[in-house]
C-alpha cells in the first residue's frame, strides 16, 4: 500500500479539503546572478568554477565587497540561498592577501559547526592552498587541541566554548588573537534574549581580548528574516553594522496551507485536537514515502505525535524510518538521527525547534506544523525544512485552539504580508553583566578608566572588591580567586543546574538518557511524572531535588501528565509608569515565587482528566523585571473574587500570547500572572514578566508598546468566532457562561486602550 | 534603584563563589593581624622572613635564598648517591624519563610554585616559585614572592635571571601544571622579558605513580614523602589552603599570613631531591635499597614498558625473591619478558612455574604455553590440552571485566576450533 501516491496528487486532494482556510502559493523565483568580483584571487575562482559556481548571487557579492572594505555587515538569507560563501568568500580572499591572518567561525550549535568545516574544507582542497580550518569543541581530542591553537587559520566553534574554554585560556591562543581579521556569526537571530544577552558579553569580553593582543577583526553575521537585524547585530558586536539584503538567491514553488481543524463543540468554539489532526496529515504523506518533517512545540508533543506515526511502520523491520529529534536527547543520538536523515533512511522526523537552525539534514518535501511556533521568523525557519533547494514542497500549519493560532488563522495577512517579529537582547542585564565580568576579570585585569566595550563597570567591580572576588591594587583590579568563573556560568538556562535523568528499568545497568533545566523539571520531572522519551514512556519514581537527579522506570499507560504551577508575584520597585485609557501601567522590579502544585493525569486518546496527585518541591524565587497592568474594582460587574479572577486570568491570557508575538519570544519566556488583589496596589492587576533573573528586556518591550498590544487583543477577541468566551481568546476560564468574561476582558480592554 | 543596591537585592541570583570555611584550629593559631601602610610598609616584615626586595621596570618582588648545609649520615649518602648517578648516567646510554646525562649537578632545578588556584587559566597566578639546587656545601633554596598581582614582570624577571638555558627541572606534576602555568604567566608579559627557554624536564609524579599507585591512598607528595622517605612534616598548611592564604595576605597586607605557604613550598622542593635520589637508586642501585617484592615487579613492568628487558628481568627476579608467598604473576611476566628477549626456553620455564605455583594462574600462561607447543613444538595435542585449561580456567574467572573476557572467550574459542581441526586433520592425515 506504500508509495503509490505524487506528492503532486496529494497537494490536489488538500485543495479540496473544507478544513483549509487560507492557501498561500508562492510562486517560484529566478536567480538574480552578477559577475565574480574583479578582484578574486584566481585560486578562489577556479576552485568555485570546479563545483561549478561562476557567477554570484547579488547578496553575496555586496557581503563580499563591504567586508572587504572591512565593514561589518549582516547578511539576511532564507534558507538555502547560499549564505556560506557571503562569508567564505571574504575570509578565503582575505586569507590570499595575509596568510597570517586568521578568522573566527562561531555556530550556536556544535553539529552546524560540523557542517561548515565540511564545506569550507571542499573549497579549500579545490583551491589547493595550505589552509588549516578546524572546529574546536568539547569533542576535540587534546592532541588535536594544540595544533589547532598554533595553526588554525579558520577556527570553527560555538559561543560556549568560546566563553569557556578559549577565553579563559587566551594565553595559549596568542597567534589567533594577535592576527584575528575576521569573525563569522551564523544563525544570528538565534542570539536574542538570555542566550542572546550572555552571547553579546561574551563577545564583549573576545573584543577586549584582541584588543589587548593588537587585533581589531570584521565582523561578519547572517540571520534569518527578522524585524531588526542591523539593530540585533549591531547590540551584539557593540559596533555599526551594515544590512546586506539584496537577496539573488532561486526559490522554488511552495504551498503554503492554513488547516484549522473542525469544531466540534459549537458553543464552546473548541476544535478537534490538533495533535490528531496533525497525525492524520502527517500519515498521508509518510504512507507514500514522502520524506516529512512534523514540528510541534513541546517535548510531550513531540512524543505523542511520534509514537502516534510510529504506529505507521510498527510491522516493518526498520523501525528508525520516523524517529523524534529534540532538546533532551543525547548529542551522539542527534547526530545519527541527522545523518540518517540525510541519507533518506529516514522518511520522517518529529522535532521541536531544536532542528529549525541550519542543521543539513538535506530535503524534505513537506513541513506540518503542529500550532503556530510563536513567530513568523520562527515559521519561516521551519517551513523553509520543506523543499531547501528548487523543487515544489508543501507547508501545512494546523491550528491549536490557543488565541494565538486562532488570531493568526482569522489574519493570515498577518503573516504573510505583516513585519516579522524583533529579536531583542539586554546585555546590561545586571545578574548576565556581573558574571560576564568576573570572567573578563579573570582574563585580564581592569585598570581604572577601562570600560567594558563602552559601558563604565566600576561600580560594579568594586562590589566584586567588596565581595572578595577582585583585588585593587595600583589602580588596577586583579582576580583574586580560586574558582574558574566560566564552568559557573552556563549560557544557555536561566538555571544553573541541570536534572539529570536516569533510567533505572534495568536494575544493574542505571544510564543517564537526558537532562532538563529546572524550572522546567518541577513541572515535568516531579515524582509520578509521565515523561516521554524517544516515543518511550518512563514514570518518575524519584526526584531527588538536592542532587538534581530524576530516576525514572519504563512503563506502559495509556495517560501522560500535566502539571500546574502556582505564582506569586511582589513589586519591589516601579522605575516607570504611564496611563493607559482610565487605568494605569507599571514597569519595575518584581519578585516571582513559583511552586508547582498538583498534577492532572490526562489521558492520550480522548484527552480526558483521569486523575491527579500533588507535587512536593520546594518553592523557587525568582527575581527579574515585570509589568503590571492594574485596573479598578469598580470596573467588573461585582466585587466577587471568583467573576474577578476569571475575568483577569482571561486577559492574562490573551496579554500574554498577544505580547509573545510582539517581542519575539517564547510562551515560557514571558509569564502572565492575573492577582484579584495585588500587594502593593491592592487593585486587580495583571502581571507580565520575564522569566529569567534579572530580565532580558522583553517585558520592557512590552511596556514601549503596550497601547498597540491592547489594541491588537481587543481586535483579536472581539473578532473571535465563540459566543461567550473560548479557550482560544480568553482561555479556560471561560468555560462557566454565568461570568461572561468574554463580554468583560472585551469591556476592560476597550477601557485600557488609549486612543490618540 | 542604583547598581549597588540592584546588586545586593539579586545576591542569590549572583553566584559569589563561597567563601572557604577555615579550620578553626587554624585561626586559633593565627598571629594576630598587623595593618601596613602601602609603600614601603611590608619590607621589614618581608625581610623579617628572610626576604630581600629586588626591582625590575619600577616594580618589586621580593627573593630568599637560603642554604641547607649538608650535615650528617643521611646527607653524605646523598651527596655520593647524586655523584654515582651523575656517572651512571655518563656511562649508560640510556634514554631513560630519569635521566639527567650530560648535565652537572648543580643544573637540577627541583621546582615548585603555588598558585592562587587549581584551574589553568589566564586568571590563576603563580604567587610563590621555589627551587632546590645541589651546591658544594648544601642544598640551596631559592624563593620568589610575589608581592602584589601588579608585580608579576618583577616577580618572573627574578626567576629566569636566575635561570640558565641548560638547567633540568625536577619536579611534581610540573608537566601537566606548573610549567604550563609558568608560560602561560610569561605570556602576559612576554614582551617585557626574555623567551622562556625550553627546558630538559623530569616529573617525579609519573615514576611515582608507576612505583606506588597500587599500594599508597593516593601519590600526593605529602602521602609519598611520609610513606616513602620517613618525611613527617610538623604544622604543615596543606597546599589546598594556598589561594586562600594569599587573598588573606592581599586583603590584610600582612606577609605573615604567608609564612605558612612559604615553609610548605620549601620543604616541597627540598623533599623532591630526596625523592629523585629514593626512586633513582630503587630502579638502578637495587642491591643497596631495600625494596618490596611489589615495587620490584612495577619497576619491572616500567622497565619492560621502556624496553630495557635487562633490568626488567632484574627487577622480575627480585620480585619473585621477595616474596613471601609463591608469586605466580612474577614467574609469567618473567616468561613473557623471556619470549619478548627471544629466549623460548627460559619463557617456557617460567610460564610453567606460574602454573605450578598456583591455583588460579593467568589465562594467557596457558595460551601462551599452548602457542609454543602449536608452533614450536608442533605438538597439537598438547597445544589442544593447553588450550582446553585455559577456556575451563576463564570459565571460573570472574575478576576480569565484561568486555575484556568476552573477547578472550572468542579468541580462545576459535583458537579451539582450529586446533580441532589441525588435529583432525592430522588423524585423518
């Protein structure tokens, strides 16, 4: 019953389906090709000649010519437009002039970083020139190590291991820094918020590093398509940018489908799961053996869907022909499951994000969505899995019922004509900033007058002094400590520690077969837990919380887990405030208590509550910065808590999915919490805050534009489909028709918009 | 709300690394604290220690030097046992980790540094170097402090004038740390100093883990010199106190927080000249030290390792002498050894008397014995019986791990197979 269907044919059968709403076709596009550069070194044509490339795309010769006028520049290439040689190009011609010269390659992931060495490493056999180009990661043997310090004309690595292990060992990279010309950041836009944030000081401290050795490089970065990738790039390096965005690069024909699945419950507006509906797609290509890549947004949505395709190939003897790809697995297992993609072993892959970076697992022909991933940069990325090269491919999001998905599929044009999302970063965060500068310290020491990259530190090297961490001493600050500050600082979780997971199923062979950061383990990890695994099923039987170790046991059930988190929320301090209609808007310090509470047993079939149990942590605290939006009393229909809180967890949750799409972040990055009665006003207030100590600047975000965002929800719950309320505009709250809250976010908002 | 106050309410978020408990024992012991004026303010408490300052480029360190005269039975021993090995050295071509050959005595250098940490970054800085010279009369200690972080040209400037391009270093773990260290110190300043010179360079950590790592808790230095030298230190700071010492000293500007480090680095060095002279004249002056059967058997393996069979069979021997009980393991690294140097019936002889010896002898005496009886003696029905002891003996043995056993049931089986078949064969034949 395999293969017996075109993807062509399946493509017309979707056109008939009632369920599409929206169909997008974007047309295919030529290539807009100019001549090499007169100046190429002939070794570089000709090796491009030989995989025959003899003319450029526009927005590679104008990267080419700007770095070579030693801007930095930031180029914006979708997928598969050839963004390598915007950089490669620059670095081998620079390398011609000065063979002394050296460049710097940073990916965000070690397996991208895997993937340009191969590549440049092509060229530059065909050139037949003596150039060592090596990464350097943790899986870099020692022997290995030296020679590429010494030799490493091209070093390839990741923002990690820069911040650990080659800036806190400079003295034995000297001949880099003193002849560093060049440094490529790829997959920029994936530099924003916390890790964003932790990235731009931990270039902060390599400038200051090639500062004192001598240097001062090009910086070249290139980004997926973003709002604001000048503003990004140039927040990050601390420098003037250039946009490079003349893109010539061929595109070939993709469909582009809106499916939102059938109500089912006319009321209520609640529409069949999308999971489901996902599963159904999904399985209609995979049967034909059309390689299909699905996305959804959670690790647990990854293995219900996975387990649901696997059901597909149960009887056939290689089961890997869908597998799952996430956050969570363990390196070596990403790896084969990116190489057995590529070879086409594997027809189907079930992946978060965690795949949208340029990782080459080569072409699929069709991207689901499970739910809008939160933005449009973010859509893009994954839609642009489907079809790399030039042949027809097929995207298809299936909406959940969240207000997001449903506000995106009442506005297509939204999306597909509207500015993508801004990335944004706050590298003054003060917690991120004080961590990069104990490790700038320990690189070399601060003399008075220094700044760091621009911004003056004494205060806060002299509360290092304070602490015993730094010493002065002649007008200069020495680190005077015997930790090692970078193996304290992870770049990439707001928590510091990691759970560890271990499978106990096999008494005398306990392995570990994940980790988890955690603030995400209290609500995933807690004992009883459902977790998923490679489409297998585990039941947490321990979380020792003080050892961050989570042992878990196979099981077969037919429920996975869900788990509430109880907040509270403090304002410490309000820096800023403004009206909004005939309320009020406060941004400033908070602080955060989170514990999680209980837990619901929901079964997988039917999606029905079948249980719960509690969850014994302890409570975390967290503080950060935050807005509170606080309203009246006398704005609601009665002074009753319960129509209160129902009424502000409405807006809570329609701010938040709003906002998430303004400030290009995650649902988990910025926290709604509605308060009946909050502290320090004693009104009813929604809160928004980021979820990360300190904040990264998303909430602030929030509050420049808080008067638009208002507007946008207003607009998006009045034009929602449901009579009284749905989980998709004004979320769960409003399954109990006596309160109306939809009737009532619709009032207060309308209340808090300020029109000019 | 200004920086400060922000800092001090995110405290819990701010990992400040945490402040080291001090045993209290310790602080009963400490003098009291003594405040000093900046300037010239420590120089007489500095030279109260035995310290002199010394300037480079308008900055200042400080240096000791200090002689232990020879004195007594103990040191007469040493000073003619460094003599005969300066000969041996001389005489024997050997390409030995031990060897100083062509170097005179007083171009040992046995060195050691403390640090204000363990990691080996750009920010762990080396604020003690101590070395021991061999000299006529004694054994001269030289110390360099480093009075504060920004010294640290003065400070090594002191210590490679003092240096020669053809000095050998002895010392701990200075392979893998300090000399590592020292370079990477150097590289901050290298343009205000001379190159550092590429040094000869013996690390007694290494012979020591091949003498004494199966039988001593761990080869700290402290655990080797009270186990091996009959060294018991008196009041000694231990080395991880180090760092923790010298931000006291930055912090209260008082050098007698110091003194402590100052005498453990100085008893470190001296320490090693006793420890080159114990582990040199165990491998070659064998029959005037006393040695046990064990470290006899790994200074035969090391010996083997390097390929000077000669001594290893030396040492194998004395192995076997030694020992109180029949020492099965001796005789079959003599015999392997024996089949290594080419003499088959001295291998044999031996991997019999393993056997014979014990119980439970090694799986690869019989393995060997029945290689020989296959190929040299073309004896298949012995080969065969050989074989069959050994697959019924690894059957038994449960010490060696999963995967190395495996492999060894495979081998020997398909040794069986063919050995089967040979026979067969020659049945038939």
């Amino acid at each position: 019953m395999f293969g017996k269907k075109t993807l062509v044919e399946l493509i017309e059968e979707l056109r008939k389906d009632s369920q599409v709403t929206h169909w997008h076709e974007i047309p295919e596009e030529n290539a807009k090709s100019v001549e090499m550069p007169a100046d190429l070194d002939d070794k570089i044509t000709n090796a491009l000649k030989n995989r025959s490339i003899s003319q450029l795309y526009t927005h590679q010769k104008s990267a080419y010519e700007r770095v070579m006028a030693k801007d930095n520049v930031v180029a914006v290439t979708p997928t598969a437009s050839g963004k390598t040689l915007c950089y490669n190009l620059p670095v081998l011609q620079r390398h011609m002039n000065n063979p002394e010269g050296r460049a710097l390659y940073i990916f965000p992931t070690k397996a991208l970083a895997q993937d340009q060495m191969a590549e440049l490493n092509e060229i530059i056999d065909e050139m037949e020139v003596n150039i060592n180009s090596y990464t350097y990661d943790g899986d870099t043997p020692a022997n290995i190590r030296q020679v590429v310090r010494k030799a490493g004309h091209v070093v390839i690595t990741n923002p990690d291991m820069l911040h650990a292990a080659i800036l806190p060992h400079h003295t034995k990279w000297i001949s880099l820094f003193e002849n560093l010309e060049t440094i490529v950041i790829d997959e920029l836009h994936t530099y924003r918020g916390v890790f964003g944030s932790h990235v731009a000081n931990v270039i902060r401290r390599l400038k200051r590093i090639c500062a004192y050795y001598g240097s001062k490089p090009t910086f070249i970065c290139t980004s997926a398509t973003i709002a604001n990738p000048e503003e990004l790039a140039s927040e990050l390096i601390g420098e003037p940018v250039r946009l490079i965005n003349n893109n010539g690069a061929p595109k070939g024909r993709k469909h582009f489908v809106f499916y939102n699945p059938p109500i089912v419950h006319k009321q209520l507006n609640i529409r069949k799961n999308g999971t489901k509906v996902v599963n159904e797609l999904a399985s209609r290509f995979l049967k034909e053996k059309i390689q299909t890549i699905v996305f959804a947004r959670s690790r647990v949505r990854v293995e219900i869907i996975l387990s649901h395709l696997q059901e597909l190939v149960k009887n056939e003897i290689n089961r890997q022909s869908i597998r799952g790809y996430r956050g969570g697995y363990l390196p070596k297992q990403r790896r084969e499951i990116e190489r057995s993609l590529r070879s086409g072993e594997t027809i189907g892959v079930v992946s978060t994000n965690a795949l949208e970076l340029g990782v080459d697992i080569g072409q699929l022909q069709v991207c689901v969505m499970n739910g809008y991933p939160g933005s449009i940069a973010s859509s893009w990325q994954q839609a642009g899995r489907a079809g790399r090269r030039q042949d027809e491919s097929m995207v298809i999001m299936v909406a959940n019922s969240s207000p997001l998905d449903q506000y995106l599929f009442q506005h297509p044009e939204y999306f597909f004509e509207g500015s993508p999302e801004t990335a944004r970063i706050n590298k003054n965060n003060l917690i991120i900033l004080v961590d990069h500068l104990k490790c700038a310290a320990y690189e070399l020491p601060f003399h008075r007058g220094d700044t760091f990259d621009g911004e003056d530190v004494a205060e806060i090297l002299e509360y290092l002094t304070d602490e015993r961490v730094l010493h002065e001493n002649n007008e200069q600050w020495f680190w005077m400590n015997d930790a090692f500050p970078a193996h304290n600082i992870s770049l990439r979780s707001a928590a510091q520690e990691n759970v560890v997971i271990i499978d106990q199923s096999v008494v005398e062979n306990h392995r570990v077969i994940g980790e988890m950061d955690t603030f995400s383990a209290m609500t995933l990890l807690h004992d009883e837990a459902i977790y998923l695994h490679e489409g297998t099923q585990y039941q947490v039987e321990y979380l020792d919380w003080d050892e961050k170790k989570a042992f878990v046991r196979e099981v077969d059930v037919e429920y996975f887990t869900d788990a509430n988190l109880a907040v509270k929320l403090k304002v410490l301090e309000i820096d800023k405030q403004d009206d909004v209609g005939q309320y009020s808007i406060q941004y400033g310090d908070v602080m955060v208590t989170a514990m999680a509470t209980i837990f619901k047993k929901i079964k997988l079939e039917t999606f029905e509550n079948i249980g719960s149990g509690p969850i014994h942590l302890p409570e975390q605290e967290l503080h950060s910065n935050g807005l509170a939006l606080t309203l009246s009393k006398d704005a609601f229909a009665s002074e009753k808590e319960d129509h209160i809180e129902q009424v502000l967890m409405g807006m809570a949750h329609v701010l938040q999915h709003v906002s998430c799409v303004h400030v290009m972040c995650d649902r988990n990055d910025l926290h709604a919490v509605p308060e009946v009665k909050a502290i320090h006003s004693e009104q009813p207030t929604v809160f928004l805050y980021d979820r990360y100590p300190g904040g990264v600047g998303l909430s602030e975000s929030v509050y420049g534009q808080i008067n638009e965002i208002i507007k946008e929800c207003l607009d998006f719950v009045w034009n929602c489909a449901c009579e009284g309320g749905c989980p998709s505009c004004v979320g769960v709250a409003s399954v109990d028709p006596e309160a109306e809250v939809k009737k009532w976010v619709l009032k207060i908002l309308s209340q808090t918009v300020t029109y000019e | 709300m200004s920086i400060k106050s922000k800092l001090l309410r995110m405290k819990n978020h701010l990992q400040v690394e945490d402040k080291i408990e001090r045993p209290v024992e310790e602080l009963k012991e400490r003098i009291e604290v003594k405040k000093f004026d900046q300037g010239n303010g420590m120089e007489t408490e500095f030279k109260e220690m035995g310290f002199e300052p010394f300037y480079f480029d308008g900055e200042r360190s400080y240096r000791k030097r200090l002689l232990y005269p020879f004195d007594g039975e103990r040191d007469r021993l040493l000073v003619d046992s460094f003599h005969r090995l300066k000969s041996f050295w001389e005489e024997n071509d050997h390409d030995h980790p031990l060897s100083f050959r062509g170097k005179s005595l007083d171009r040992l250098l046995f060195f050691d540094t403390e640090t204000t940490g363990l990691s080996t970054g750009a920010g762990n800085v080396i604020f003690l170097i101590g070395y021991a010279r061999l000299t006529e009369e004694g054994i001269e200690v030289t110390q360099h402090l480093l009075e504060s972080p920004s010294d640290e040209a003065a400070f090594l400037s002191g210590f490679l004038e003092d240096f020669a391009e053809d000095d050998y270093l002895v010392s701990y773990n200075g392979k893998s740390f300090d000399w590592p260290q020292v370079k990477s110190r150097h590289a901050f300043i290298r343009k205000q100093l001379p190159k550092l010179p590429s040094f000869g360079h013996i690390d007694l950590l290494h012979s020591a883990r091949r003498l004494w790592k199966h039988e001593l808790p761990s080869c700290r230095l402290s655990i080797v010199e009270e186990h091996k030298l009959h060294i018991y230190r008196k009041h000694d700071i231990p080395g991880s106190m180090a760092p923790i010492l010298y931000f006291d000293y930055l912090h209260d500007k008082d050098p007698l927080h110091l003194k402590g480090v100052i005498d453990h680095n100085d008893q470190d060095v001296r320490s090693l000249v006793y420890l080159y002279e114990e582990i040199a004249r165990k491998l070659f002056f064998s029959k005037e030290v006393r040695s046990s059967s064990m470290e006899h058997f790994y200074i035969g393996d090391w010996f083997e390792k390097l390929s000077m069979y000669e001594w290893a069979e030396t040492h194998y021997k004395k192995a076997i002498e030694c020992s109180t009980q029949s020492f099965s393991q001796g005789y079959f690294r003599l015999g392997l050894l024996y089949k290594k140097m080419g003499e088959k019936k001295k291998a044999i002889d031996n991997l019999e008397t393993s056997i014979d010896k014990s119980a439970f002898p090694p799986v690869e005496a019989w393995i060997e014995l029945s290689k020989y009886a296959e190929h040299d003696e073309k004896n298949v029905a012995k080969a065969l019986t050989y074989a069959k002891e050994a697959y019924s003996l690894l059957k038994k043995a449960n010490r060696v791990t999963e995967k190395k056993k495996i492999k060894q049931v495979e081998d020997l089986n398909n040794r069986l197979k063919r050995l089967e078949m040979k026979k067969a064969k020659q049945m038939g034949g």
